[in-house]
C-alpha cells in the first residue's frame, strides 16, 4: 500500500474541510504496477504557507486555488518552481481563467480543476495525478535497478577479465626476460598456461555474446527441424580428445532422432555446455551418460556424470549469472560462470527449464526441458 501527501491550498474553509473528507479514505488502485494507494491530506489557507510547507516537505500532490489573500496561485508556483521536479500541481481555477491557465501550464501545472467541482470530478483528477506519480516512481525504481544491476555486472567481467590478463602477463615478462628461462619445459609450461588463459578469455566472450543476443531478443533465429541426438553426438564428439586424454567414457544412450522445431545454434548451445561440463568436472577414468527422451510435447535431454558433484548450498546458485563452484576440487577448473546461466535461458525461451541434482563425490544430473513451442 502506498501513501502520497495531498497538500490542499484555498482560503475557504468550506473547500478545505470537504477537500479532505473527500479524500480522506479514498484509494486508487494502479493496475499497472500492481499498486493501491492511499492519501495523507492536509490543508493550509494561503499562499504563503502553502511555501513555508512544501520548503520543507514537498507533497506529491498540491491541490492549488488560483486566487488567494495575499501571494496568488501563480505566484506560489514561480516561488516553488525547482523545489520538488516530482511534484504535481492541480490548479483550481474558474472556467472563464484562460490566460491563468496558460499561466500555469508554462510553469509546469499538471492539470486544472475548475471550480465549482464534485467529489467525483475531485476524484478522478487525484486518481489521474496518481497513477502518473506510481508508475513515475516505479519506472525510476526499475532503472535504478537496471543501473545497478549494470554496475554489478560490469564489476563481476572485470574481475573475471583481470585474473588471466595478469596471468599472461606475467608468463610474457618472463619470456621476454629470456635469461630466467634455462629450460625449455618451463618455457613451454609458460606458453601452454597462457594459451589456456587465453582460451578462458576467447569463451567468457563467446559466452557474453550468446547471453547478450538471447536477453535482447536481437538474436537472428533461424527455425527448423533439429535432431536433438545428432546435436549432443556432435557435441559428444568435439569433446572426446580431452575426455580420452583423461580416460573418461561417454555414453550416448539414445540411438534414434528425436526432433523439436528449434533454432540449431541455440540447441548446440545446450548440449555444448552439458557435456563439455560433465567431462570438465568429472574424475579421471570416469563416465558421462547422455540421454535424449521425448514424453508427449516434451522433450528432456539428461546429462549424468560420476564427478565431483556438488553440495544443495553450491546448486541452488549454479545457474545464476557469472557463478562458478570455488573449492579445493575446482580450484584449476577454469570457466565463465555464465555456461549454465545461457542454458536456462534458453530452455526458457523453449518453455521449458534447466535443473540439477547432484551428490558430493558421486557426481551430478543436469536436466533440460524443451517444448515444440517456442517464444519467436
């Protein structure tokens, strides 16, 4: 529930008294936002007051008679002008008051209330004023959300970014140095090592790029009949020379086609960053399962592994932006953080979901729900 400050300016007591116990209680409900509101009322009979009060606390709304004893309606806007840039002025005038009008709509008057009015035609200009202040302050809310939300995200790439330039850095100093390298192994030791931060470097990128396109909806989107079990064969494939290397089996237990009408790219996406991770953060000697199932309009593709799994704390956040297990068993696993964050989004613009289950030292379930129907 939401209260906005009425301030009610008019040298008759009567139309302050029946200004207030008209809004007294009354509320407006705005839709758009999801919000109700209420008003806090108060009165004052001149001008000048009506400046010593909103000097101190600007009211949201300020309910304004034109002509009053003393400084006019006029008058108090010029002297209030620049004091609050979110307040609104209602002016009370007479219906024959056109050049006051104009008056005050150059000085910034939001509407006017011509006199005599109703309580219903109090009301509905409260209502009007009201509406615009919520979804005001509703859209600032937002962007500053946005703004920090942008700050923490840039934060987070730097900080990512930072740790590998170093890294090179430091490898190229000592190569350029060449009298502190005698031996050729550690020469190479360095190279190999920079190459693979540079690799790091070259996926954070890639993986911005896919997150960027998929957020903004500006990805081009070509749609077709995908064979989800072609997709994670290839998949399975570009990543058998490192899982041979480490003696790790994978197993594609689903033989025939099983096809969604999907965009190829967004599908790879998915199997790439399943697979590859359940070879990454797998025990040597150990097996990835990789099962593709369609039960009637939904299709779920099913990665296990005999890794080194995870605790509740670690995958309640694993699919959050730029999140990355840290511990002992992970320590010399590098990655962006942002793999698994790209294929929930994606498995939500198929309608589905992506989830995991997983057991410290036992390994992990990763989880990915597909419908045929897409958001184009």
């Amino acid at each position: 529930m939401e209260t906005l400050d009425i301030l009610v300016v008019d040298d008759k007591a009567g139309m302050r008294k029946g200004a207030k116990r008209i809004l007294d209680g009354f509320t407006v409900e705005v839709k758009d936002v999801g919000a109700e509101v209420t008003f806090n009322v108060s009165t004052v009979e001149t001008g000048e007051k009506a400046i010593e009060l909103i000097s101190k606390t600007p009211p949201h709304i300020l309910l304004l008679d034109h002509k009053l004893p003393g400084l006019s309606g006029i008058q108090v806007m010029e002297q209030v002008d620049g004091v609050s840039p979110d307040m609104l002025i209602i002016m009370i005038t007479s219906y024959d008051a056109l050049d006051t009008s104009i008056r005050a709509t150059r000085l910034g008057a939001y509407d006017f209330l011509p006199k005599p009015f109703t309580p219903a035609e109090l009301k509905s200009v409260v209502k009007k004023a009201a509406k615009h202040i919520i979804i005001t302050l509703e859209a600032k809310k937002l962007a500053e959300e946005k703004n920090q939300v942008r700050f923490q995200f840039i934060s987070v790439l730097a900080h990512e970014l930072k740790s590998p330039i170093n890294a090179v850095e430091g490898y190229l100093k000592l190569m350029q140095d060449k009298s502190n390298i005698e031996d050729p192994e550690a020469f190479d030791h360095m190279v190999d090592r920079s190459l693979t931060r540079i690799g790091f470097m070259r996926k954070l990128i890639i993986d911005l790029l896919d997150m960027t396109r998929i957020e903004s909806g500006k990805k081009q989107r070509e749609i077709s009949d995908v064979d989800i079990v072609d997709t994670a064969r290839i998949s399975i494939e570009s990543v058998l020379p490192g899982a041979d290397e480490r003696g790790i089996t994978i197993h594609l237990e689903t033989p025939e086609p099983v096809y969604l009408q999907a965009d190829r790219d967004e599908i790879e996406i998915i199997t790439n960053n399943l697979i590859s991770n359940a070879v990454k953060y797998n025990r040597d000697n150990g097996e990835v399962f990789v099962r593709v199932t369609r039960e009637g309009e939904t299709i779920t593709i099913t990665v296990r592994d005999t890794g080194i799994g995870m605790s509740r704390e670690e995958t309640e956040k694993l699919f959050n932006d730029f999140v990355r297990i840290k511990n002992a068993k992970t320590r010399n696993i590098l990655g962006s953080g942002l793999g698994l964050s790209i294929v929930k989004k994606i498995a939500q613009v198929y309608g589905g979901s992506a989830s995991v289950e997983s057991i410290p030292d036992e390994g992990s379930t990763f989880t990915v729900t597909l419908t045929p129907t897409i958001t184009e």
